[in-house]
C-alpha cells in the first residue's frame, strides 16, 4: 500500500497484478529479496525481517530515485550492526535488474538509483496498457455493497447527498478498478413519516392550504402536485386523496433526483425501495434471525435488541410497545437483505449528523454474528457554496436549501464532481465559485485538465508534422532530471489507486492527479524539445519524449475518469 509522505509498500505488488518492471512495488520486493539473501549470507535469522517492507522518494533528488531504512529497521533484531548490514544488502540489492547503484547514507540508509533504461520502459507500458493503466489485483474477490446518496424522495438531492454522489461514485470506480466486484446502491425511503408529511405538503398545495406542520415548502411542492393532478384530474375527489398524492408525487420526485444523479455522472447498479422490506416481510425474517442469536428481548410491550453486548451505548427497539416497526427494525432487514444477497463488505455512507448511527449499526452487524469490519461506516461533513466570499444565497425553488443543480449551474459538472472528491471525506468543504470557474493555475481541476489537452496538443502537432512514435523507443534517453521526476510520478499511479481503495479516500487520485500535472509541466517547461523544429530531423530523444508524453496523456485520462471527470483534448 502506499503510506503517507510518499511512501510505497510491497503489500500492493504481492496482492496486485502490476506488469511494469521497476515501480515502487516491485522496487520495494527487491529490497525485501535482498535483505533475506543479506541474512542468510551473514548467518541471522531472518524470521526477524518485516514480512513487507517499503520504499519512499528522497526528498533530495540527488540521493537517489528511492530510499530504504529496512537495515537500520531489522538490525537491532538481528543483533547486527545496522551499516555491516545495510553494506551486504546494498551489495545484493546493486546486482538486480534495473537497480543502477546503491549508495549507504549514514547509519545505514539505502539509497538507490534506477537504470536510466528501466526506469525509462514505464512509459511504453503505460501506452501498452492505455486505459487499463492503474488497475491492480489489490481488492480481488470482494463483493462489495457501496451504498450512497440514498436521499429520501422528498425534495431534490441537496449539497451533503452531492458530495456522496461524487465520492461514492469515485470510490465504486476505484474499487473495481481494484479488482473489486461493487454493486453501487441507493435506498429510498417511501414508507415513513417523511414521506407522509411530503404526501400532505403536496395534497396541501393542491386544495391552495398552507403547508402544514413538518410539512415541506418550496415551488417544488406546487409544481409536483400540479403534476399530480395532470396524471389523476380526480385525486382531490378519490377516496384517499392523500395516498394519491403520496403514490405519484414520490414517483415523480424520484424521477427528478434519478435525472439529476444521471445528469451529474452518478449511476446505480440498484435502487431498493423500503417498502419492498415490509411487503416481503424481512423485518420479521430479520427479528427472527436477531432472536436465535440469543440477543432480542421484550420490556414494556417493545421489542429490543441488545446493542450493548457490542458496544453500543444503550440497548435499541425493534417493535413498538403498539407493534409498529422503528426505523432501526427496517435498517437490520437491510442489512440482512445485503448479506443475503452475498455481499461479504458493506460500505455505508452517511451525512454528518449520522455520527450516532454508527454504534447501533456496528453492534447490530455483530448480532447477526458477523465479524467486525464486515460493515463500513463513511461519514462525510458539510460543503459550504461560497461568492465573494460570502454564502450563496439560494433560489426559491427548493426554499433555502443548496442542491446539486445549484452547485452544478454555480461551477460546472466537471469543477463540482473534482472539487467534492478532492478533500478527505472527514472535511468540511468551502466551494469558492470564483476559484472553481476560474481559467487559471490555482484552479486544480483545470490545471489537472489542461495538462491532459497540452499533451493532446503535441499528439495533433506531431501527427501534422509526420513525427511518428513507433513501435518502440530507446528508454535510455529519457535520463533528465524532469523526465524521470515525470516516469517516477507515472509509476506510483497503481499504487495511489490501490491505496484510495484500499482505505476508501479517493481524494488520493485527485492529488495525485495535480501532482502529475505538475511534474508534466516541469518537463514541458524544463526546454528539452519534445518534437523537432520543422527543419529539424526526428531523432530517437524525440521519440522517446514523444512516448513520455502519451503516457502522462494515458495517466492523466485514466486519474480524471477515476473521479468521473472529462479529459479535454482541446481548451
């Protein structure tokens, strides 16, 4: 996996599938190779040896491309002086194939450099692999559910929903990119209170009544009740006005959001409705369950479950003392639904006033007798939409609630789909409009992207001049410093996917999207000429550059449609 501060650890590579021939993976298992053979040749006992070890980026680049401390880490244990040791495993670690030298830096650190020619092959397979680039074995054999969004079909998906449907549907991406089989699912609520005070907030509007005590407000609510009265003329003359306005309004408002989501770039392979819960009778399949577990019991006429054998701060009811079912009975059948249907991970992703949702959800996992870590609870915080510094004020359409079309109309599906995948999940965002829609450097999103169509634009211009790739390229001759800067950001792009993965953050993907994007643009400023002056002849530097340019085009394509965002040719 990779750690922070640049960091990359041989776990991916033995779990991945990676086909590249020196990355930091397979770098950091040739260090880890060496070092057993160091031990047996010193006679130690190599039991003591981390069972995955890892390589960083100096900070200098005159050290070396990577960096290794597993002497100074192991020969403690070993009873042996960390340089003797660090000198054997530099010795083996010289006579592998694309290791350059390997010089020993104080006590004992490894620094080492990469063949020029080795370092150099990751670009043509990178433009072999082409939009398969990144993909690794990291998650293979999971089933994963990654549930999402799942806004109530009351009003519009509003800017917390937004942010899920960005990360969530960048996360679903990641993972099966990392070999994860994900089912991206949305659960909606049309059997509850909510529900009933939007029927009565429509049925209101109908008869031209003030919206009602918890009822919804908004021109929305006016626009779907004449919308129901287009489909049913009668519906204030039915026998239950208010069940009419509830069965068509809900439909007509899921409808909405489902257009948004779609509009925004956000697809499900599932949409499970609540009341189908009830209709089949799995909140009673789920008690029973519940009840064999040994952990249900009665008090007062209610039924509970006992959440603190787990954790959970205090025990949870499953049945009213008057036999209605809570909203936590609906959540176990879910969850049991979930299980049902083979998934072995559930991921969950929840708004930031859901904080107390996750003991009772974790110990009720538990009761069903699963193990911990079975179910994954993802907890975004607020986004703020900002001008002038100042809050947005909203429309009257849906009252004062921000929404993903707001955010959309104020920055763009592009600007608004990066920006809310760019920060860590447990952050709050601030949205600066002018920032966002700004044509400039400081806008990460356009900086990523306009990276993407300068390569773009070299491809064209080399086409026009009859300046062709081939079939291959001395990678030798990419040896400048900001031509392996670029190769070694390139080469980490398998390990950054299988990391956000792994640790559901695929804030990392955009990150490393910019720092691509800013080593491109050392190399392209760097002056070393990618393609011949016109009068010039194609040489086989030309080439080679030519090859790096393409694989930085295929990286940055591949880290943008990762996060659901376009890749211009052309801006």
């Amino acid at each position: 996996m990779t750690g922070h501060n640049g960091v990359y650890h041989s776990r991916a590579a033995k779990r991945g599938v990676y086909d590249y021939r020196v990355t930091p993976e397979t770098l950091a298992e040739k260090v880890l190779s060496a070092a057993r053979a160091a031990f047996e040749a010193l006679g130690l006992d190599a039991a003591v040896l981390p069972a995955h070890t890892a390589v960083e980026r100096p900070r200098d680049p005159k050290h070396g491309d990577y960096a290794s401390n597993i002497a100074l880490q192991s020969a403690k244990k070993a009873g042996t002086n960390p340089r003797a040791l660090a000198e054997q495993i530099a010795r083996n670690l010289a006579a592998t194939d694309g290791v350059a030298k390997v010089d020993i830096a104080g006590p004992g650190f490894l620094n080492i450099t990469l063949d020029a020619a080795a370092a150099g092959e990751i670009a043509g397979k990178i433009v072999a692999a082409g939009p398969v680039y990144g993909d690794n074995g990291s998650m293979a054999g999971h089933h994963i559910n990654l549930e999402f969004v799942s806004a109530n079909p009351t009003g519009p998906v509003h800017v917390g929903g937004t942010r899920w449907a960005a990360v969530g549907d960048a996360l679903a991406r990641v993972m099966r990119s990392s070999g994860a089989k994900v089912t991206a699912e949305y659960y909606f609520n049309d059997a509850g209170v909510q529900i009933s005070n939007f029927a009565a907030s429509l049925l209101a509007s109908a008869k031209g009544e003030p919206t009602p005590e918890n009822g919804y407000g908004g021109e929305y609510i006016g626009e779907i009740a004449q919308q129901v009265l287009q489909q049913r003329p009668d519906a204030l003359e039915s026998e239950d006005p208010k069940e009419v306005f509830r069965e068509i309004g809900v439909g007509l408002m899921f409808d909405e959001i489902k257009a948004d989501l779609g509009n925004f770039g956000t697809h499900f392979d599932v949409y499970f409705n609540e009341k189908d819960l009830h209709d089949k009778g799995e909140l009673d399949a789920a008690l029973a369950r519940l009840d064999q577990q040994g952990h249900i019991f009665e008090s007062e006429g209610a039924v509970f479950l006992r959440t603190t054998t787990f954790g959970d701060d205090k025990d949870r009811a499953l049945k009213k003392s008057n036999g209605e079912w809570t909203y936590f009975a609906a959540d176990c059948a879910y969850y049991l639904d979930k299980r049902d249907r083979g998934f072995d991970k559930l991921v969950l992703m929840l708004g930031a006033d859901h904080h107390g949702y996750i003991g009772r959800m974790q110990a009720m996992s538990q009761a069903f007798g699963d193990k911990p870590g079975t179910l994954e609870i993802l907890i975004g915080q607020m986004v703020n939409l900002l001008k002038d510094g100042q809050p947005v004020r909203m429309a009257k359409r849906y009252g004062n609630v921000i929404t993903l079309n707001d955010i959309v109309e104020a920055i763009g599906v592009d600007a608004a789909r990066y920006v809310l995948a760019r920060y860590s999940s447990d952050s709050t965002i601030d949205i600066d409009i002018d920032l966002w829609t700004k044509h400039g450097n400081d806008n990460p999103v356009y900086y990523v992207q306009y990276a993407h169509s300068r390569t773009c634009g070299i491809a064209r211009n080399a086409a026009d001049r009859g300046v062709e790739r081939g079939d291959g390229y001395d990678a030798a001759l990419l040896n400048q410093p900001q031509e392996t800067g670029l190769l070694k950001v390139l080469a980490e792009f398998p390990s950054v996917v299988a990391t956000a993965a792994e640790l559901r953050e695929p804030h990392r993907i955009a990150r490393y999207a910019e720092e691509l994007a800013a080593a491109w643009h050392r190399f392209q400023n760097a002056g070393l000429r990618i393609l011949p002056y016109p009068d010039e002849e194609t040489t086989p530097v030309h080439v080679a550059r030519l090859w790096l340019t393409d694989a930085t085009r295929v990286v940055l394509a591949n880290a943008l449609g990762l996060l659901g965002v376009s890749a211009p040719e052309r801006m």
